[in-house]
RNA sequence: GCCCUCGUAGCUCAGGGGAUAGAGCAACGGUUUCCUAAACCGUGGGUCGCAGGUUCGAAUCCUGCCGAGGGCACCA
C-alpha cells in the first residue's frame, strides 16, 4: 500500500469515529499549506455541537500517526494540516519500486466487466466518429484490465438490416472476384455509395435488394455465404486499422448485431410473459418508465417494427440480457456518444424492469462529444465529406515525422518512422483522453502535436530524456537503492509518484481518464523541477542511487500511465 | 413544448463542499562551458454566464433566467 491519502484517510477515520461516536469522513486532501489536509473537523463541530478547533485537536490526539507524520497542525477554522516524514516517503517509495505494480493494488472486488466500443458498420469506413468510442473504450479496457477485473471487450458492429439487400445485390453484380478485389484495397464506402445509388435510381435493383434482405433474414444459403464474404473483408480490414492505432480489439472481440440474432425471439416473448410488451401503432413496443416523447405520451422502446422485423431496441436488449445472465458480467460499460444517452437509459431502464439488470449488476453509458474541426463545426474533410480515420493516423504520422526530422536530425530514419509512429498515434489518443470526455473539442493539430504543454508527446519526451540519463551513464538504477529527500524537488517527486496507486484507482471508478492525464503532466513538472535542480550523473554514491531510483520510477510510472491509455513510449526522440 | 449536456484568464482546458480559483498555449522579460533548450525561471492577465437560495464555508449542491450544442416512434 503506497497511496499516501488513504492510509491518512484510514488513519484518520479512526480517531475521527472515536470523537464522533460514530463513523465520520476525515476529509483528506493535498494541500497547499502542507502535504495533505484533513478538514473533517468541521462538519463533525455542527454535528457534536462543539468548536471545530477542538475537535480537530482531539482526533489528532487520537490518532495514530507517529510513523508517517512529521508536524501536524491546527490551521484557520479547524484544519489540521500534515507535513509526513521523510523517512516514511522514503520507505514508500522503497516498495514502490520493488514493486511490479508501482504500488498500485489490484481490484478488491475483480468483476466481469463488458465494454461495449467502437462498432463500425460493416461496408463502411471507420471515420473520424469512430475516434472517440475506440480510443475511450480501449483505454477503459486497458485500465480494467490490469487492475485485474475480467474484461470482456465487445465490438458490436453494424453486420445486419437492410442495407444488406442493396451491398449482396451489388456484390454479384460486380461478380465475386471483382467485388472482393474493390473491397480488399479498402474502398469500403465506394462499394457501399455505388450500391446506394443504384437502389436509389434502379427500381428493379431496389425490389432485387428487398427481397434479398427477405432472403438473408430467412437464412438462405447462397444469401449468407455472401454476406458472410461482406462481413468478412470488413472486419479484415476494422483489424488492419485497429493494428496501425494500437487498440487491443481483435478477431475474437467482433460481437456484432447478427450475433444476437437467434437471442430475439426468446427476448421477445420474454418480454411478453413479463407483461411488459403493448402494441403501439402496430409495432410491438415496450414503454419504460420515466420518458416521454414530443406529444408527451410515454416514450416506446420498438423491439419489434410494424412490418416484422426487429428493431435495434431489441438487440440492446438481448445484448443486456446475454452479458448479465450468460457471461455473468456486472459492470456494462458503453462507450458511445452523447446524443445516445437517452436511448440507453431506456434501455437500460427497461432491462431493470425485466430484471436482466439487477445489483449488483449496473450499465454505465461511458458518453463523450463531439470532435469538432477548426471551424467549431464536426470534423469534416475540405469537401465536407466525412473524414476518414485512416487518413487521420496516416496524416498525424507524417506531421509527427516532419517534426521529428527538425528536431533530431541524428536519428536514423528507422527510429525516426518508429518515433513518429508513437508520437503521431500517441497525440491523437491524448488531446482525446486529456480533456473531460463528456465535451466538445476541437481538433488543432499545430497544438496536438506540440512538443511542450499538456500533450502526449511532453510526456513522452520526459521519458526518453531520463532514458538518456541511463544511456549517457552507463549506469542500471538499482531499484533497492536507499532513497534520499534531502533536496525540496526530490521530496515533491516523491508526493507525486506516490499519488499513481491513488489517480489509477479512482480514473477507473469515475471512468474519467483526463484525471490519469492530468496526474502525469504534473508528475512530469516535478520531475523536471528534479532534473533543473538535482543532478543525476554528477553525484555520488548513495545520492547518485538515490537519484537513479528517482528517474527510474518516474520513467517506470510515465510509461505505464501511458501504456494504460494506450499511448507507447519511445526509448529517445 | 419536454428532457439532457456544456458555459472558469486573450486561446485550450483542470478544479473530489473547504483556506489567497490553478495549468498549458499565446504575450513580455530572462536562463545554455551543465545528464536531450523538444527545456527551464519570472511577469502580467479572473464580475468562475446572470440572479437568487442552502451552508460555518459554493466555481462545486438546489431553483430560475440567458447563451451554445444535442435528444424526443419503427436508422443504430
């Protein structure tokens, strides 16, 4: 256990619970007065009728902190402010760095865990609305992951509907071969647009690509071999863009709406057995409690539509059901934009009514806005089309690697491209990452890819200079060196990267990765506070240990911060 | 019309009911015989959209208003 704030925090809450008769917060913060703060005093006064100083006094006289607080005092209106030995930071970050885990516990509590992201439709481009739900999803998973909770990852793509008539029609009417060689090249929304404008101007291809959809959805064969080949060719290439943005999404995660299919039926009549089902408009529909529409009548979830088929409310609610009953998953994230909020919480609402979302089983929409262009207005190529996501990687490597190529015309070019591969993805991923998800922001490629302020690319730069003091040294950190605090920017090091245990656990709990972002860009400001003011390599003996330790575990925390965002590290740049 | 989200320094954004609201960028001034100057130090810059309320204490919680965006039946 290094995470200083809540061995305080249990600390505290003892001698807290002994004045108060009864358990009370102790209100445990940083501070800037001294190292941490504890303002419970306060609040406990009005309840005890007593003067917050002497309450504060009192559970600071109860408390047992000889071990790990220096000074301690009574501050203002009744805060009590504590100043923490050195020798107890020394000793945390003794097994801190002894540790593979940098301090950081696994979950008490592991749950099975079901992230629903990404899910691009199938025959159709990833595009630049497809950034967010990927990069927030993975980093979720990431996250999850290695605080040991069983993460299931769900690539719920667009595999089925209607559009499947027209793309089946046009594939044979290019013939298979020629077909799958447009596909293979990646020309997703060629084939898809060509297919479009076909059923739009052809009303003999149109009722070819009705019926064909009525052939799909009744299991035909020959229907679902090509279809099959549609769906493969994308999910090939989802893959090859996933590979070339490091998300860990692969061929076994794709769960897309046609794997549902056959869960329908069974989600349907029960729904009816449960009473919950009513026509509406000659759809079968379900009405959750709490929405109303427009006209103010009840808002219906259409699970079943006028003409037969399935609506899309159905497959989220066979989803729910398959990932609570059958996988046994408790925590259901999804990772999907805001304009969706209130269907999910209608379908979520209705999954609690049937009982397929019961404690301590929860859904949690994981929301975010919208990526806007220069103009403050959705992302939009020149011409106004969508942008393609590809063309978004590709065109961040690039700047990354003429930016690379300025500043450090000594790498060879290999190191360069693998740089600039880092950078450029890695810049994408934190201007997404370091803001509150739930906002707007505009994409500005200039302040991305800046090499200074809170970017991606800073914090990969700090590491590859500490890196470069090993490499100039010669020298391996021995991380069960002594660690020394003497100067004031080793001891404010040392608060920060005791803080990691503390910001990882609580971006999981919140979901809110900004606050991970955050912690780094201030854990790389203390570190080169360290940098400026205590030098590594001319020390000497226990110092220069004490300092490679340092180093080593900020580079240790720098890395797998980012690692956990999905962002990689470069050795120099 | 109803509902949801957002509004903090010139710009981009942090801010878990607690003390004098913080970073980065930009601006201005400075720092290099020294481990990557892709850096660092300093300075200026604020009616926390507006108005009430709750509280010992509000950028934070509640209500109303203003402004921006989004959602509200067979697309997902």
């Amino acid at each position: 256990m290094t995470d200083l704030e809540s061995v305080l925090n249990d600390r505290l809450a003892v001698a807290f619970a002994a004045v108060a008769g009864a358990p009370a917060d102790p209100v445990v913060r940083r501070s800037q007065h001294a190292d941490f703060q504890a303002d419970g005093a306060l609040p406990l006064a009005r309840r005890l009728g007593r003067a917050p100083r002497d309450v504060a006094a009192d559970a600071l006289a109860r408390a047992d902190l000889a071990d790990l607080v220096a000074t301690a005092q009574i501050s203002g209106p009744g805060f009590i402010n504590l100043t923490l030995r050195d020798d107890a930071l020394a000793g945390l970050l003794g097994v801190m760095s002894g540790d593979e885990r940098l301090g950081v516990p696994t979950a008490a509590v592991p749950e099975t865990v079901v992230i629903d992201y990404s899910a691009p439709n199938v025959a159709k481009e990833l595009h630049a609305g497809h950034l967010r739900t990927t990069v927030i999803g993975d980093a979720a998973a990431r996250i999850l992951e290695w605080l040991g909770h069983d993460v299931r990852r769900a690539n719920h793509i667009g595999d089925w509907g209607t559009p499947f008539g027209m793309l089946i029609e046009h594939l044979l009417d290019l013939g298979e071969t020629e077909a799958m060689q447009e596909l293979s090249v990646g020309d997703l929304n060629g084939f898809y647009q060509a297919a479009r404008v076909k059923f739009d101007a052809d009303p003999v291809f149109a009722e070819r690509s009705r019926g064909r959809v009525v052939a799909l959805q009744a299991g035909d064969d020959t229907t679902l071999r090509l279809w099959r080949l549609l769906v493969d060719e994308s999910e090939k290439y989802f893959l090859a863009a996933y590979d070339k943005m490091g998300i860990t999404l692969t061929a076994d995660h794709f769960y897309g709406e046609s794997y549902y299919n056959d869960m329908l039926d069974p989600v349907v009549d029960a729904l009816d057995g449960l009473g919950l089902l009513r026509e509406s408009d000659g759809a079968q529909c379900v009405f959750p409690r709490g929405f109303t529409g427009r006209d103010g009548e009840p808002m219906p979830i259409i699970v079943r539509k006028r003409d037969g088929g399935y609506g899309y409310g159905a497959t989220d609610l066979a989803a729910i059901r398959h990932r609570t009953q059958d996988l046994k998953a408790t925590w259901l994230l999804y990772v999907v934009g805001s304009p969706q909020q209130q269907h999910l919480e209608m379908v979520f609402q209705c999954a609690r009514e049937a009982g397929w979302l019961a404690a301590p089983a929860r859904a949690v929409h994981v929301g975010f806005g919208q990526v806007l262009g220069a103009d403050g207005k959705k992302l939009a190529s020149r011409a106004g089309d969508t942008v393609k996501l590809v063309e978004l990687l590709d065109e961040a490597v690039i700047r990354a690697a003429a930016i690379v190529r300025e500043k450090n015309p000594d790498l060879d070019a290999e190191t360069r491209a693998e740089v600039a591969r880092m950078v450029g993805i890695g810049a994408i991923k934190y201007v997404d990452l370091s803001s509150d998800r739930i906002k707007d922001y505009a994409f500005d490629w200039d302040r991305m890819l800046s090499f200074s302020g809170d970017t991606g690319a800073y914090l990969q730069y700090t590491y590859a200079r500490i890196n470069s003091i090993f490499r100039r040294g010669g020298v391996v950190p021995d991380r069960s060196a002594a660690v020394l605090l003497d100067q004031p920017a080793e001891r404010a090091l040392a608060m920060e990267l005791l803080g990691f245990a503390a910001v990882v656990t609580d971006a999981a709990a919140t979901l809110q990765f900004h606050r991970l972002t955050g912690y780094l860009q201030h854990l790389a400001g203390a570190y080169t506070a360290f940098y400026e003011n205590c030098p590594v390599l001319k020390s000497e003996g226990a110092v220069l240990a004490s300092r490679l330790l340092l180093c080593d575990l900020t580079a240790r925390v720098i890395a797998q911060g980012l690692d956990l965002l999905g962002i990689e590290t470069p050795e120099r740049m």
